[in-house]
C-alpha cells in the first residue's frame, strides 16, 4: 500500500482497476483514501467514485461532490452498503430519493425489487401495478410496510395485488387493514369475510371503524349462515 500511495502522489498510479482493487482491500489506509479524494482528476472516473464513497474513510466533503455524479442504481448501492460511513449511506440514500420521482417505470420496479427499508416507505405512495407487484416480491418488504399499503392505497388494483399475493394476501393484519380501506372493492371484501368466523363477522358488524360498506356485508354473511342447516358449509351464497 505504501508504493501504491507514492506512486499516487507522484502521478505515476493512473490505473482504474489497481486503485478500485486497493480501495476495496482490507489493508487500504486512511491516507491513500484521502490523498485519492483530493486528486481533481478522480471525480472523472465512476468506476473509481464508486469504490471511493463506499470506503469507510472517505472524506465527506469529497462524498458531497462524488454522489450526485452517480447513478441511482450506484447510489442504492452505496446507501445499502454496510462498509459505507454511515454519513455517507445516508447522503447516497437521500440522493436516491430526490430522484425518484423522475425515475422511468421501468427503473422503478428495478428498484422496488431490492430496495432497502427506508426506500420502500416512499415506494409505497406508487401505485403503478408492474411497481407495487415488485415491492411486494422484495424480501425486505415488512409486515408494518404492507399494511401501511393496504390502508392507504386508493387503487383497487394495488389492493387487490396485496390480497392476491401469495406471500402477503394470508397475514391476518394485512387483510384487516384492506378491509379498513374504503377503496376495497365489495367482492374482494366478500372474498375475505367468507372465510371469518361468526364472531370475527359479529366484531367487524359492530366496528364503526370499518366502512358501511364492509358491515352491511358482514351482516348480510351473519343472516345468510343462521339460515345453514347444520353441517353445511359456511358460504355466503
């Protein structure tokens, strides 16, 4: 390391994949970190930018001036990478975000499908199909995150991929909370009071914090099982 940093500060270390390899060695030392970043020539090569912001001793000023210069795949790179100064994840992660909006759809489900914790909570505002059926496919995804999709999304699309998915469509809390959203449609609500017991039905009947909607159904599936002989199965038609 020690000839790498004297051959950097005699100008004589121009090679791409020697400087990355060096930045990504355990052995890199904090003064060939910062004698890099302080080289003008070095925002002018991404791939060296890259391996530089996510070394955990990378200067902050140079962070400041090196991640708007990255793409947002780069930057979820650098904001997911434990390695990173945490500064520094934070500062890639909030680029990230400002540019979300101008992402294409397509980048969109790129990033739904790996994005981390901090990201999905404002990926949960799309409500582009292709997006949410990705966000609902990434491992990181939470239970808190998708009933927050559930009660808050206006698309009946969006809601039906939720109760459809067949990972998330089951989770008893996820389920409750897309009952709770006036934007369900009535027979995907019917699909779920289906399978409730009578008291779960007789809670949801007396529950004025669900829909007028949701109660009449759940009323009307209460009267149409007192009329079941015994045995039948407890289907609503």
């Amino acid at each position: 390391m020690k000839e790498l940093l004297e051959a950097l500060d005699s100008g004589e270390l121009r090679d791409e994949l020697e400087i990355v390899r060096a930045l990504r060695s355990p052995f890199c030392s904090t003064a060939f970190v910062e004698t890099l970043a302080a080289s003008p020539w070095v925002l002018s090569r991404q791939r060296i930018v890259l391996a530089l912001v996510r070394h955990p001793a990378c200067p902050r000023t140079f962070a400041a001036r090196a991640l708007p210069l990255l793409g947002w795949n780069d930057l979820l790179a650098v904001a997911a990478d434990p390695r990173a100064a945490m500064p520094v994840r934070q500062q890639a992660q909030n680029k990230l975000l400002e540019r979300l909006p101008a992402l294409t759809v397509g980048e969109k489900v790129s990033l739904a499908r790996k994005a981390p914790p901090s990201v999905i909570l404002c990926l949960l505002q799309e409500e582009d199909p292709r997006v949410v059926g990705a966000l609902l496919d990434n491992p990181k995804l939470q239970e808190s995150h998708c009933v927050r999709l559930a009660a808050e999304s206006s698309s009946a699309k969006v809601l039906g991929q939720v109760l459809r998915h067949n990972r998330w469509g089951t989770v008893p809390a996820v389920r409750m909370a897309l009952l709770a959203n006036p934007s369900l449609p009535p027979p995907l609500a019917m699909a779920m009071l289906v399978s409730l017991t009578d008291e779960e039905l007789e809670g949801l009947e007396r529950n004025a914090d669900y829909p007028q909607t949701v109660r009449r159904l759940a009323s009307q599936a209460l009267w149409v099982r007192q009329l079941r002989k015994p045995g039948e199965p407890r289907y609503l038609h």
